[in-house]
C-alpha cells in the first residue's frame, strides 16, 4: 500500500505546514441483502492529495464513502488516519477526527445567513450565542481563508456557487482536513464548477487540506485530480495517478472492457414502421427547471432503442412522461403517428406496456396480494368483472397461478403480499403482469437495477423475445452493457435531451461514453 | 412447489390478527392510563367501568340508548374510512355532519304540510348526503388539483360549515316562535324518522349498517374499489396503470361526506326535529376514533361505533354518579387517540404475526 510510506515520509515535509490528513481505507467489504455493494475494496488517499472517485452509477462510490463517514457500517475492512487506526460509528466520530462531507445538495439552513449557518453547526455551538464574539471569530476565520461567501444574507438568496463554496467553508470552519465531495458539480455551473474546484485544489497544493471527489466527468477529474480510483461492481478496477492516464483509460475502466459475453438471442429481421414517436418533449421539475429539454426519438417495430446517459440526466422524467406520472409541459408522443395521451383505454387499445424502474415503488402496491397485483392491467375487463365493475377473484387468482408457473415467481401463495417477496420475484411478478398479453410497444427502465445474474439474463430474454416478435422497445438504462447487448440503436440522453443516436454497429464504448459525459 | 392451498389461509389469518390484537392491545393500555387519571383525581376506576358497562350496555333501555348513539358514529367513521383507503387522511366529518343536517332541515321547511313525509324524508335525505358529500369532494378537489393538505382544509371546512349553520339559525331561517336556543322551524312528530319496531332505535341505526356492508362490498369486491385501492397503496402506480387517480379521489372524498351527511340528515330528523347546534355535538370527531380503531375496515366500523357509543350513552350516568364533568369522555377519548396512534407504528414489529416466506433472495 501506498500510504504507509507516504505516512513515513510526512515528516520530512514541515510538520506545522501539513494540516491535510491522509486516509487509508482498505478491503472494506459492504453487502445489502444479496447486493455486494462493496467488495474487498481498498483506497488510499494521500495527505494534500486532490482525489476522484469514479464509477457509474451503482459501482459502490457511495458506498464506500459513507462507510467512511459512519453512515454505513462496512463488514470488513479497516480504516486509518494518518497511518493511525481508527473506528468511525456514526458521523458524530467522523466529524470529531475531522472528515466533512459535500453533499449533491446543499445542507444549510435556507432562513439562516451565512454567519448564522456556521455557528450553528458547530458541536459545541452554546445555548445562549454571543453574536459580537462569534461575528470577530467568524472575520478571524475568513482572513485565514483564500474564498470569501457572503456571511450577512440568508442563504436562501445565495448563488448555487455561493451556496456551495459556503457549505466547503463550513467544514473548513469546523476544522475538517479531509472533505468528501458527492459530485459537487452537478448543481453549478461550469465556471462556478471551475473557480471552486480550483480554490480547493489550491488548498491540497498547499497540504492544508485532502480532497476525495466523487465524479464521473472526466473533464474534472483531468484538470484538477491528482490522483484517482475506479470503482465498478462493487470493486476497485484502477486507479493511479490523473497524468498517467487518458480519458479514454478511465472510460474503459469506468464501463469495463470486457466484450460481451452471450447476447440474448436475437433474430435478425427487418425494422417495421415507426411506432413510437417523440416530438420535443418538455417537462418541468422542481423549482419550474427544464427536465426534458425536447427530447426527440423514434422506436420502430422489431427494434430495441436503448437510451444510455449518466444518471439524473432526465431519464427518470422520461419514464414517468410515458407512463403517465409526469405531465408534459410541451411536445407530442405519437403512436403511429396519432398522439397519444397516457390513460387506462389508450394503454390498453394500443397495447402499450411499461417496465419501470424500482418496480416495488413504481408499479405495484406492496400490501395487494401477488394475484391481485399482477391483475392491474385486466382487473376491469372479463374474466376478472363482469358487467364492467363486479370483480370476481377466482379468475384473477387462476390466471396468476399460470403466470406465477410461467415466470417462476417464487412465492407462498398468490394471496401473499407482493411487498414480501424479494426484489427479484417483485420484478418477474411485473413482468408477468406486462408481457403476458399482446405487446406493441414495451417501455422499459433500468429493468435489471440490483438483481442477480440469473434474474439479468431471464429478464433480458423476455425483452429480446418482445422484440423479435415485433415490438417496438426503448430500454431506459444506466446499464451500458445492458444496452449494448440488448439494443438494435443506441441513443445518449445528456441534460433532459438526445444528444446522440447511432445503431449499435457503428458505435463503441468510448464514444457512447464521450457523449454520456456530456463533451464530445 | 405448490403449497396447499390451507397453508396460505392460516398464514393469512395469523398475521390478519395483528390487526385485531393491536387495536385491543391499544384499548387495554388506554383504559389503565385513564384509570390512573381517574386515581389521580380520587375517582375510582372500577366504579368507572361498572358505570360505562351498566349505563351503556346494562340493561334494554342502555343498550338500545348505545345503538340510537352508535347510528351517527358508523356514518361519520364511514367518512374517514372511505378516504382512507385512498391514501386521505379526511377529518372534516363533524363539518359534512353540519352542514348536511342543516341543509335537510332547510329544504324541508317549505314542504312541511305540503308534500306527505316520506318523499320529505327521502328529499332531505338526499339533499344532506348531497352537501355533505360537495363539503368533502372540495377537499378532495383541493387536494388533487392544487395540492392542498386534504387534513387541514376538511378539518377548516367543519369550521366554516358551522358557522354557515348559525349564520342561518341565528337569521333568516330562524324559528321566531322558539324564544330559548335559536333552531330551524320544528318538523313535527309526523315528519320525524320512525323507529325500528319493537325498540327505540330509530332507522338511521339500521340504514348506518347497511351502508357500511354496501361501501364494504364497493371497496372489496368492485373494479370501483380496486382501482381506489390501488390508487390509496401506491399513487405513482396507479398513474402507471393510466387509472384516473384524481376522479378517484373526488368520489371518495364525496362518498365520505355523503355519510356525513347522513348522520346529519338523521340527527336531525330523528333526534333533534330540526336544526339547531346541538346536531355539532362532537360525532364527527369521534368518529375519526373509530374509524382509526376499526382500520378504517366498513365492518369493523360498526362493532367499535357500537362500543363507542356505550361510552357516549353512558356519559350522563357517570357524569351524575360520579360527580365528574362531562369532558371526562373526552379525556378517555383523547387518551385513547394517542395510544392508537402510537400503536399504529408497531405493526410488522412483533416476530409472531410476521411469515417466514422463506425468502429466497433471487
């Protein structure tokens, strides 16, 4: 390991200078349920270092840092300071040894200013605060800073840059020495990005602080990481010093090089007409913010459009915009060529279904039995009501007794509450309920998020089966081996948009990548 | 691996009994925490109970007094019930109950001596349950099309339906002959509901009943209910389903208040005679308890109203024999609420009503 020598030689550089700390965290293993999340992973950080954490989405990065900063409780693994061992149980340790966190969204009080904000958060913080005391500390501390924030306004009324360099000068304040950054960019814009990432680089340079970033633009960790680690699955694939590596190195560690192993099975046919049409999509978030940002995509029958892109890109939005969870604030969605509007008949007479993500969330009822879960898309037709509103349960626990055979849904009974069973079989018990019928059109979201291998390779099956029988399919996923072994076209959503569509032979990894990254 | 198909059953009935065992778990707890209130007020407990149990249940004349009481208590639990399994947490019974009894009573003094009683009866009937259900729906409507907190806006709406009473009562509908509590005019004994033969229970009783079995049935064994029940369990899958989650939630809500309604609608026209503010005499807000204790199940809905209102018969009993103020319901009411409440977070914490399903984590 690294970091003992480099403990070794801390004292050779000028004691007092050196106030950064340096981390050694090693084979940390994490498991959630039948999910590794972290597996045997070990990462040094070295004191003053500036260091990216990279990884796609669910690679463990998270994981691994809230193991650090006692939010977790890792199996195994060991973590030292310094060189020194330490136990970290909850955050209150890690603040108390120095370790501060960033988080993708800001913590500070809004109705607070500044000033207020920092007093407050101190552990020691009195009950009774002497404002002129702490007003003089406060002036004290900034001159020893190299960024200012404005102390005297509330913070509701701050820049998101503001607010950021505000939340940093916070752990400064308390005194943290190593902070944590959860993808601190993802609310600023480039220059704010650009002048903060800076200011704490400059901080590392100066040994008075270590930085640990979790990111996935590369951009970022090139012009101002020194050092990184990769992480994917679960475990560390790579890592080393930034300049010893390109960005297409980090992106074939980041998404594994590995070529596909066995694709589903996939007839070769020719595409139909196009069934499902996009036209600009608008949608609107929180605070009134674009989520889509005119997204434009065509699915013809016969195909798979797997849309790829770094999380919270507007994927999410897309689902919910198709399955009638999200309205729409301008564009069109056509079937056809006709428009289509998410209801119950229009679901139903177009034969449009949908698999989307996080399906115990999305698209069951945990406390409704499997039977009846698996009948919400016939429990208001025959057999199942007759004169259109008198339900009867014998047929609609007889035909959950065959698709519960069909699928291999393991479960007591169809009566047992479909929150029961484990992530696996909630999502065959959807899937039943999905492709059982007749389907056109199929939307799916990150349908393998969290499974195993054997339930991966089932579920991907039945998509490729829907498409070679002719179905138009977009496959929403985070996944991008998902999408290479499952789709005819890929499609690349960056910031609420498609920024890129390529039939899957004409492309690679890198270059899917490069767009996921948002600069290509 | 195909189960038999009793083992499901069993599995089934043992964990549904959590659902029993909590709520009288809850009820035991309240009933000694209010017995030490009691001590701690030099009253003595046990002649508390004896009391509750003779003036509510002791004898023919108390029980059927419980029944007369229970009937408002079933429709305004039925007006929490019905949100409920629809994911609202609706509050403003007392306010449907208000409204819907003084609109019944409004309506029926031009017709009186003019149309004979029963299609009196039936139109007030109908105009009650209708206001009442139009209170409700806008909270409902409040809060599917612009997000208003269905909880506050129902509990504001019973304020305001009251006030809406007296503004009339207290004016332009005010009956001059009667100099004491200013009401509606009287209807007079021949447009009252009668009672069920051979007792004193009048119909509202019976009707409260065969309303809860109907809503029961709409909410179990129809498209109508399944839809509602997904909608309530889970609002994005509904969505997902393309179900019409708001129309949804706007029937409801206006099922809910029509029950009110016709609590008012009965407090008025067999028990009052006419309008005044004696009809705001708490039902709705008790009701919220049973509704809470039952689970918000139509069936369950009438044991507890029924037990509930022994507690109310019994009031005047205790009030006299034990010298003690007639808030002390209220205080045991209370007591009981918050019991209830915090007993609602144990469910799925005790190992014995959880199955193994054997779990296998694929």
């Amino acid at each position: 390991m690294g970091a003992p020598k480099a403990m070794m030689a801390e004292p050779l550089i000028e004691p007092a200078a050196v106030r950064a700390l340096g981390l050694d965290a090693s084979r940390m293993t994490k498991t959630f349920g039948s999910l590794i999340a972290l597996d045997d992973v070990s990462f040094t950080v070295e004191p003053g270092s500036f260091h990216a954490l990279l990884g796609e989405n669910g690679a463990g990065k998270s994981t691994l840092v809230k193991c650090i900063m006692g939010f977790y409780r890792a199996e195994s693994g060991a973590l030292r300071l310094n060189g020194e061992a330490v136990e970290i149980r909850n955050p209150r340790d890690a603040r108390a040894l120095g370790l501060g966190m960033v988080y993708q969204h800001f913590t500070l009080v809004p109705s607070l200013t500044g000033a207020e904000n920092l007093v407050i958060s101190r552990a020691d913080a009195p009950a009774i605060i002497d404002w002129k005391k702490e007003k003089q500390r406060l002036a004290d501390f900034l001159d020893r800073m190299p960024f200012r924030a404005p102390l005297d306004v509330p913070v509701a009324s701050l820049a998101a840059g503001e607010k950021q360099k505000l939340e940093i000068l916070k752990l400064l304040y308390l005194d943290q020495r190593l902070l944590i950054l959860d993808e601190p960019t993802s609310v600023l814009t480039p220059n704010e990005a650009d002048e903060i990432l800076g200011l704490l680089r400059g901080m590392t340079d100066r040994k008075e602080i270590s930085v640990v970033m979790i990111t996935h633009k590369f951009r970022e960790v090139t012009a101002f990481a020194d050092h990184l680690t990769v992480l994917r699955r679960g475990r560390m694939v790579g890592g080393g010093r930034v300049e010893d590596m390109s960005t297409g190195d980090m992106a074939r560690l980041m998404i594994g090089d590995t070529q596909i192993t066995t694709r589903a099975q996939r007839t070769e046919q020719s595409t139909g007409a196009t069934v499902l049409e996009l036209v600009a999509l608008m949608a609107k978030g929180e605070e009134d913010k674009d989520v889509l940002n005119c997204v434009n995509l065509k699915v013809r029958a016969g195909e798979i459009v797997g849309v790829a892109g770094v999380s919270g890109n507007g994927q999410s939005q897309l689902m919910e915009v198709l399955s009638g969870q999200r309205p729409l604030s301008d564009g069109r969605i056509l079937i056809r060529n006709q428009p289509f509007e998410p209801t119950r008949e229009a679901f139903f007479k177009l034969k449009i279904f949908g698999l989307p993500e996080e399906p115990l969330k999305n698209a069951t009822v945990p406390r409704m039995s499997v039977a009846e879960n698996m009948a919400f898309r016939s429990f208001d037709k025959p057999p199942n009501a007759s004169f259109g509103w008198w339900l009867s349960a014998a047929p609609m626990r007889a035909r959950a007794r065959e698709l519960i055979a069909a699928y291999r849904v393991k479960t007591q009974s169809p009566d047992t509450a479909i929150g029961d069973l484990s992530g696996g079989n909630v999502q065959r018990a959807v899937l039943a309920r999905e492709l059982s019928g007749d389907v056109d059109v199929l939307i799916v979201a990150n349908p393998c998020f969290g499974l195993d291998f054997a339930s991966v390779a089932d579920i991907r099956s039945q998509i490729m089966e829907q498409r070679n029988r002719g179905a138009a399919v977009l496959l929403i996923s985070e996944d991008l081996d998902e999408i290479l072994e499952l789709a005819d076209r890929v499609a690349v959503m960056s910031e609420g948009a498609i920024t890129y569509v390529a039939p899957i032979g004409e492309t690679d990894r890198a270059t899917i990548g490069m767009h996921m990254a948002g600069h290509a | 691996m195909e189960p038999s198909p009793w083992r499901g059953v069993l599995q089934r009935l043992r964990r549904d009994s959590e659902y029993i065992a909590i709520p009288v778990i809850a009820l035991v707890i309240s009933a000694v925490a209010f017995s030490l209130f009691l001590l701690a007020i030099g009253k003595a407990p046990l002649v508390f109970f004896e009391l509750v149990h003779r003036g509510g249940f002791g004898s023919a004349f108390s029980i059927q007094n419980t029944l007369q009481r229970a009937a408002p208590l079933i429709f305004t639990a039925l007006a929490v019930a019905i949100p409920a399994r629809i994911g609202l947490v609706m509050i403003g019974g007392e306010g449907a109950l208000v409204i819907g009894g003084f609109t019944s009573a409004a309506i029926a003094i031009p017709m009186l001596d003019r149309i004979s009683p029963m299609p009196t009866l039936m139109i007030m009937a109908l105009v009650g349950a209708l206001t009442g259900g139009v209170w409700i729906g806008l909270a409902g409507f409040l809060r599917h099309a612009r997000g208003v907190n269905e909880t506050i806006s129902s509990l504001l709406l019973t304020y305001i339906g009251i006030a809406v009473m007296n503004f009339f009562v207290e004016g332009a509908l005010r009956d001059l002959t009667n100099p004491n509590k200013p009401s509606t005019k009287p209807l007079g004994d021949a447009y009252m509901v009668g009672k069920i033969p051979g007792t004193d229970v009048h119909w509202g009783f019976a009707a409260g009943i065969l309303i809860a079995i109907l809503l029961h049935i709409l909410m179990t064994r129809t498209t109508f209910g399944f839809a509602a029940r997904v909608t309530g369990g889970n609002p994005r899958a509904a969505m997902a389903q393309g179900l019409p989650v708001g129309k949804l939630i706007v029937i409801c809500s206006m099922l809910a208040g029509a029950c009110a309604g016709l609590a008012g609608f009965f407090e008025v026209a067999a028990i009052q005679g006419r309008a005044n503010a004696s009809i705001a005499a708490g039902y709705g807000f008790t009701g919220i308890l049973v509704s809470f204790l039952a689970r918000h199940n139509p069936i369950a809905i009438i044991v507890v109203a029924i037990m509930f209102g022994g507690i109310v018969a019994s009031g005047g009993l205790v009030q006299r024999r034990m010298d003690l103020p007639d808030a002390t319901v209220l205080v045991l009411q209370g007591m009981t609420f918050v019991i209830l409440l915090v007993s609602e977070t144990l469910y799925g914490r005790f190992a014995f009503f959880r199955i193994d399903e054997g779990r296998d984590r694929t």
